[in-house]
C-alpha cells in the first residue's frame, strides 16, 4: 500500500505542475508599466514556490514507499530535530526576506510612489453593476459631485449639479475608459452604493471601490487595445455581469475621441 | 512543570435517569462532543449538496435541476437556479462549513470528547456552560438554516457579509431583508456558544488534570484544543460585537458601517459617518484567527494519531509542536490585513501586514517537516486514520505553499479574489482540517461509539477523496492565474467563457468526490449498530483515553483517578519491555 501512495502522490505531483510549467491556462500579457515586475515577481514566487511543492511531496512520497513495509528496529532522523529546525528557519527566512524586499519595492511603485503631476485625471463612479467614467472637460475642471443629485433615469450617474455649478456643465461622463497610450492616468474611484472593484487583469490592478472613501489608483498602459473591466468585489445580484471596457488609443486617436465627445 | 492538580477532579453531577436529561439536555461532555460531531455531520452535508448545487450552475448555468423549484420557487424557477440564488447558495455553504463543521467538528466536537479524559478529568469544568454552549450553537444552527425559508431566502453577502451589501438591508438585494438578520442573529448566537465552549476547555485544560498530568505531559492534541480556545476566546469576542453592531446598523437606523452619500436605487439613504472598512478590520480580526481554529485541532490531532502508527514519537517531541502552535496562535492576530490588500486601507499597513504572513509559514513549514521527519525510520501502519494523516500532510503542503503568492501584495492585486485564492483557502483550511477530521473519526470512533469502523470502506474512502480534492482544487489554482473571478454566478466576460469547460471538470470531480462520501456516511452508521465490538486499545496507543473502556463509562474511567507516570509518546522505547509504554504505567520514566 506504502508504494501504491508513493506512486500516486508523484502522479498527482507531476500532473499538478504540468499546466503550470508549460502555461496551459495563465495570466494574459501585462500591457501597464509596472505589469512586468508583478509578472517578474510571480515567477521567482512560483520557481521557489514550486521547487518546495515538488520536493516536499516527493520526499513525502519517497517517506513512504520506503517505510511503508519496514518492520526493522525504528530508526531516528539522523541529527536530529535541531537542524530541520534551522534549516526550515533559514530557507524560509531567506525567502520571506527576498520576497518582502523585491515585492515590497513593486508594491510602493504602484500605490505608495505618487502619480506623476502630468497624469490625466479620470474620475471613476461604480454603482450595482455598472461602471461610468468622467473627464474634466475643456475647463481641466471636475463638477461637485453632489448624491442628492445622483439619479440613474436621468443619466445623472455622477450627482453633477450644472445649473449652479459652472465646472460640471462640460464634464464628459461615458460607459467605458478610454485613454492615450503610454500616458499615465490617475482615476478617482467612487462607489455610490456597494463596494465594488475595477480589475483588468492585463493592467494587473485590482482595487476595491468603497462608497464614502475616495481611492486614488494610477497606472500607465503600454498598449493600444481594447480589455474588459470587471468587478471582482460581491455587489449584489448582478455582480457577475458588472463589466465595463478599457479602451487605450494612440494619442492622436484619443484626441480625436475626445473631441468627439465634447461636440457632444 | 509544576503539577497544579494534586486533587483528582471531583465529579460536579450524577448519572442521569431518562432519555431527554441522558441524550438531549445532556451534561456529559461526551454526549455534548458526539452531539457537537452530530451537528457538524449534518452540516457538512448540507454544506456539501449545496456546493454541488453551486458547482452544477457554474458548468451548465442554464441547466434545470429536478425538483429544486420545490424547495425554493423563487431561487429556481423551473429548477434553474439564478443568478441571486446562485450567491445565497454560496453564502449558506460558506458560512455552515466555516462555522458548523469546520469550527465544530475538530474542536467543539473532537475537544469536548477528549480533552477531559486526556487529562484525567471526569467531566468538564463547567458542564451546565458546556450544555448551554452547545445548544446556543444548536438554536444558531437552525437560525441560519431559517433562512432558506424565509421569503426572499438566504442572504447574498457572503460568509465575509462585508458591508455595505449587508449593512443597508433589503435595498441592497435579495436576500439582504430578512435572511441578512438571521445569519447574523445566528453567528452572533454561534459566537456566545464558543465564547462558553472555549473558556470550559481552557478551565478544564489547567484546573483538571489528574494526578501526575503535568502540561509537559498532555498530549498534543490537548494541547490544540487549548490553544485553539485561547485563540477562539479572542476571536470570537470581536466577532459578537460585530455581529450586534452590523445588526443595530440593519435595524436600529445606527451607522457603524454605512457612509454618508449612499444611493441606492435613486433613493438617497439617511446614513452618516460610518465606513465599511471598519466591518472588514472587525471581521478578519476574528476571521484570521478562524482560520486556525480550524486548522491547528488538525495538528494537534494528526500529531496525536501519527506516533500511534508510525511507531515512534514525534521528531521534535512534544516542545517543537507546541511551540509551533502556540507561533501559529500568537501571529493569527497580526495578519488579518492581508485579506484587505486592495480593500482601500492604507497601503503602507499591506506591507505591515505581508511581513508577519509570511513569517507564519515558519513554524508552519517547522511542523510540517516534524510530520514528515517522523516518517523516516518508522514501522508504518496503513490504516483509514494513518492514509488520512498522511493525506492532511500532502494537501496542507499544496494549499500552504500558495500561501507565499497571496502574502505578496504585488501579487495579490493580480490574484486577490480570484479562484487561486479559492484553491489555497479550500486545500490548507477546508480540506486538511476535513482529513484532520476524518482522521480523527477513525482513529477515535471505536473509543467513541465502541465499534471499530470498517477499514476496507475507510481506506477505499481515502483513495477517492484523495484522489477528488486534487481534481477539484488543484485546477482552480490555473484558474486563477488566468484571471477567472470567484463569486460569480456565471461567466460571460469575453476573457473567462473559453475556462467554462475546466469549470466543467471541477463539477463533475466535485460530484464523484462528494459521491465518495457516501461510502464514509455508510460506513459510520453501518458500524453505530452493526460494526464489530472495539477492545479498550485497538490501536496500541498510549494516553489516557486508550486506559479505558471503549466506549468509557459515565465518570470516564469507572471511579478509577489514574495517575500518570509517562509523557504521551513513548513508543518504541529504547530497553522498554512493550513497543509502547501506557501514560499510566509506574514503570521507570524513560530516558529521552
């Protein structure tokens, strides 16, 4: 029986790491500035990872085969339990430590570093289960955001008051994020009901949009295209369906789009 | 270590006469620890339909399921569940199998059980609290099931009911009315029942023990119990008022969680100056430390049943164990952050919080290589408990490892709340506790119910659910570096409809597993009433509960008071005349 359970264990083992080695399901490619050192960070994290996976249940399994039939005089681990114990301590240690050291650095680049003062301010309002983006408009100027105001039948997703308010009357507000390539963006999330999330997991972001806190997030993407947006925070019914799309141009089509929407 | 309990323990009550004050309102602890394992019996069940339920809508979300639109006529229609159905399906498994069995079964069961006849006693410390810890329980188990009866059924949030889905009431979705306050009425009542549960074993652990019981010398699993109630003792402290708060917020018009500004459904709600990261910081400062409620009754048992079938102490004997549980403990309070990386707190406090995460795999990573340490060199045993112990090793190794990913918040913005995430919490928390559970049962039901199970259908069990949880848990993990979202009823984003068909795979695994256990549920009830009688010591072990009969009488050891003259491992002892040596037996205390 002892090698029955060897043999399946390296099965299963073997079969475990398999779609992992060869990227059968994985992460899209990064197309955001710092995607790359996340991706970097996740792989030395999964080589470690993997090599302690590996090894600990083939030594499991190799426990096993070997003293599944012994019926000889029990023997002690050679040394001792002293220098597992050290030797746990300082393998995990190391690795705790590298892990801290480098993942801390990706961690501060994306949200402790501050977003650079020429980025482009979008601002962002999350409701049960759909996402809407504002742009300052000509002005450069956002409109008071005012929640008496916010009322879905009338399209007034963000509480805009333009009749007393001179910022908000040329604030642009549509269903999807559009934005220049190679630009950093700054979103200002809001969320007027639940807690919701923006992910897009090509930029490799993920931020939970919480009603009464207003969350800063910045990023630049690195390529043109055309990427979902989903909620990966449980809102309500809805939760599954709650998407919206990024849409990253060049900046010469971004003009354009923007023009577009002002003539509005 | 000083001996505080020169004075046998002194039993508080009598036999009881009659059937309701013997079998239901029972003082015993050992009717409350099988009516504890009973509860948890059936709530994994419960649990586990539900999941099936869960997963069947997840490969095929159109599919129809005989007869589920009688239970639920708004949940199902025609038995195609929703997608609102879908979530409260999600909600109740969560919270049941978290609460219920996970919390129940390895300690409020197993601990009630065991923990006074480890030690020598003959009953809890405080057996009408234990009564009453229990049946609280019991009353917030039916609170909770209410909830699929009620009109607009179970509640949508989650186990982690994160405001402000839960704190605003019916507006916020269904569910969300009626069925919000019966689960938080009902963790609110679980939480009393452990707060009771877990000051009796931490009583009964230092007031208690017999004669000769130093602390050195109980045994490990003891010594998890009791940890386990220091940590439930915290944990279940800041939960009660959480749950009383989220209720006052529900009901009593306050704003503890909810902000000023909220709009829902156009209509502006008359809330002010709350936030809803306050009920995550109170939540996940009880739900860390949950997670090792659950898990270390698991070390404590599995380090209690290996020696038994490998011949041979622990390596590290009892201090390296101990203090890798009490390590474990004592971090479980300073890392609940890291569930909140991308919640909106602060992000310097996620590195603050990723430091001491990934400090808790070092003892962790300590026991694990002590199990696997005790291994080498043994005399193994296959049976239905040794094949879980060494299971609960390999699936505690799979799920602990991908730990270090969640613990990075660089990684976690990627990997936060996606299926990778599902993977690591079901295969370290949910799937070894359940083989620290299963393990447990066969190893101790023929203490417990005087019947040895039958070891052809344990050990067939074994290889299915062994096999099963890797098929259901491990694909998850790619899932989840593909970016595929949990808690969705279905997927229809462009990017997660071509992973349906590994969805697909899980589902069926999950059924075949699931089916597995059918064989397990035979087999207990085939050996209540039909299974062989089991000698005192079946399995040649050596603490306290194998020096009586099986099952042992009302006062444990017949009016015996034992006096313990050996630590708890003493297998294969060098010059010893047996393989092992009885806690109670005078003989020469041995060398190592």
């Amino acid at each position: 029986m002892g090698k029955f359970f060897a043999v399946l264990l390296i099965i299963i083992t073997l079969i475990s790491v398999y779609p992992i080695v060869t990227h059968m399901w994985w992460m899209p490619a990064a197309v955001s500035a710092h995607g790359p050192e996340v991706d970097h960070q996740l792989d030395e994290t999964m080589v470690a990872s993997g090599i302690l996976f590996v090894t600990s249940q083939f030594v499991l399994a190799g426990f096993i085969w070997a003293f599944g039939n012994y019926k000889g005089k029990i023997k002690h681990w050679p040394g001792g339990h002293k220098p597992v114990v050290a030797f746990a301590i300082i393998l995990v240690g190391l690795e705790i430590l590298s892990l801290s050291f480098v993942g801390s650095k990706v961690w501060a680049s994306m949200y402790i570093a501050k977003p650079d003062p020429r980025a482009l301010h979008v601002d962002v309002q999350a409701e049960q289960f759909a996402f809407f983006f504002r742009y300052a408009g000509p002005d450069g100027v956002f409109g008071g955001i005012h929640p008496d105001k916010i009322n879905d039948g009338n399209g007034n997703y963000f509480g805009l008051d333009p009749e007393n308010d001179v910022a908000a009357r040329d604030d642009i507000v549509v269903g999807s994020l559009t934005i220049p390539v190679d630009t950093p963006i700054l979103l200002t999330l809001h969320s007027k009901d639940m807690i919701h999330n923006f992910y897009v997991p090509e930029l490799r972001i993920q931020q939970d949009i919480v009603p009464g806190i207003d969350i800063p997030l910045h990023f630049t993407a690195t390529k043109t295209g055309r990427w979902e947006i989903v909620c990966t925070q449980l809102c309500g019914l809805g939760h599954y369906s709650m998407k919206a799309y990024l849409e990253v141009k060049s900046q010469s089509e971004y003009d354009d789009w923007l023009k577009q929407q002002s003539g509005d | 270590m000083h001996d505080m309990s020169a004075q046998p323990a002194v039993h508080h009550h009598s036999p009881p006469q009659g059937f309701i004050k013997k079998y239901v309102f029972s003082l015993d602890h050992k009717v409350i620890g099988l009516q504890y394992y009973g509860l948890a019996l059936a709530a994994v069940f419960i649990g586990m339909v539900l999941s099936w339920l869960m997963r069947l809508h997840l490969g095929w979300a159109s599919l129809s399921i005989p007869g589920l639109q009688l239970f639920s006529p708004n949940g199902a229609p025609g038995g195609v569940i929703t997608p609102e159905y879908y979530l409260s399906l999600m909600t109740m498994h969560g919270t049941i199998m978290v609460f219920f069995v996970l919390t129940n079964a390895p300690f409020a069961g197993f601990g009630n059980y065991f923990l006074p006849i480890q030690v020598g006693a003959e009953d809890m410390a405080f057996p009408r609290f234990n009564m009453m810890s229990f049946w609280t329980t019991f009353v917030a188990f039916l609170v909770l099931i209410a909830a699929f009866f009620v009109h607009d059924g179970p509640p949508i949030a989650g186990w982690t009911a994160y405001a402000t889905l839960s704190s605003v009431g019916g507006i916020s979705g269904p569910g969300e009315a009626m069925g919000q306050n019966l689960w938080a009425v009902s963790i609110a009542l679980f939480c009393i029942g452990q707060l009771l549960g877990s000051l009796n074993f931490i009583a009964t652990t230092l007031d208690l023990r017999t004669k000769g019981m130093t602390l050195a010398r109980m045994p490990l699993s003891t010594w998890a119990w009791f940890i386990t109630a220091c940590i439930g003792l915290l944990a279940f402290a800041d939960l009660l008022p959480a749950c009383i708060l989220l209720i006052l917020d529900r009901t009593a018009g306050t704003s503890f969680f909810n902000p000023a500004g909220m709009v829902v459904s156009d209509t502006l709600l008359p809330h002010s100056g709350g936030s809803p990261l306050l009920w995550q910081h109170l939540f996940w400062f009880f739900g860390h430390p949950e997670v090792y409620i659950a898990i270390v009754p698991g070390f404590g048992i599995i380090s209690h049943i290996l020696p038994a079938f490998t011949r041979k102490p622990l390596l590290g004997g009892m201090r390296v164990m101990i203090g890798c549980m009490i390590a474990i403990g004592f971090l479980s309070y300073m890392v609940w952050g890291h569930h909140m990386f991308v919640s909106g707190m602060n992000p310097f406090s996620a590195i603050l919080f990723s430091v001491p995460t990934l400090i808790i795999t070092i003892p962790a990573t300590v026991a694990t290589l002590m199990w696997l340490g005790s291994i080498y060199g043994a005399n193994l045993r296959f049976t239905s408990a040794s094949l879980f112990c060494l299971g609960f090793i390999s699936v505690f190794i799979s799920g602990g490892i991908s730990g270090f990913f969640l613990a990075q918040p660089a990684i976690d913005t990627y990997l936060h709340a996606t299926y990778f995430v599902v993977a690591h919490f079901h295969f370290v928390m949910a799937v070894a506790a359940i083989f620290g559970i299963f393990a447990g049962t066969y190893f101790w039901m023929p203490k417990m119910i005087g019947r040895m199970m039958n070891e052809t259908l344990g050990k067939l069990h074994f290889w299915l659910t062994f096999i099963g949880v890797y098929c259901i848990f491990m694909p998850m993990h790619y899932l989840g570096l593909a970016g595929n979202v949990r808690r969705y009823a279905s997927f229809t984003d462009d990017y997660l409809v071509p992973l349906i068909p590994v969805h697909k795979f899980i589902t069926i695994a999950a059924l075949l597993t699931g089916a597995a256990q059918l064989i397990f549920l035979y087999n207990l009830i085939h050996t209540r009433w039909w299974g062989p009688l089991a000698p005192d010591n079946p399995w040649e072990a050596t603490s306290l509960e194998w020096s009586t009969t099986s099952p042992p009488p009302f006062d444990n050891f017949g009016g015996r008071h034992l006096v313990v003259h050996q630590p708890p491992y003493e297998y294969s002892v060098e010059g010893a005349p047996a393989d092992h040596i009885m806690q109670t037996d005078p003989g020469p205390v041995a060398a190592h």
